[in-house]
C-alpha cells in the first residue's frame, strides 16, 4: 500500500511539472506570436522594447484587446 501512494505522488508531482512546463511554453508562444504580428505591423519595432512593453502590462504596437488579453493571460499564466 505504501509503495502505491509513492507511485501516486510521484504521478501526480510529474503531471504537475508537466503542466506547469506546458503552461509556460504556451506564454512564451503567445507571447512569440504577438511579437510577429507587432513586427509585420510596424517594422522599426524591436524585440527588446516589446518584451519591456509586454512586462510593464503595455505591448502599444498590437491591438488593444489582443494586448490586454494577452498580458493578463501571461500574467495569469506565470504567477
């Protein structure tokens, strides 16, 4: 019995990393893909300015919905 529940908790410690890990990479794809289409918008746009941007809660080259959903999902996501 005791060697079940060690299995148990160690299944459910991995399935959690997993879903912590996918999470994250889920973020940083949103966040990827908002670069892209900041960057077929405005071409001067660099990507050290939109990750600024995207930390202080602003990314001003997307749209406004797709920038606030997309900092609050992440903000979401990574706390």
């Amino acid at each position: 019995f005791f060697l079940f529940f060690l299995f148990f908790c160690f299944f459910v410690f991995l399935f959690f990393c997993f879903f912590t890990f996918y999470r994250k990479m889920h973020c940083l794809f949103l966040i990827r893909v908002l670069h892209y289409t900041s960057i077929s918008q405005k071409s001067d746009f660099d990507s050290d300015t939109f990750a600024r941007e995207l930390h202080a809660g602003r990314n001003l080259s997307a749209p406004v919905h797709t920038r606030f959903d997309a900092t609050r999902t992440c903000r979401r996501m990574m706390s």
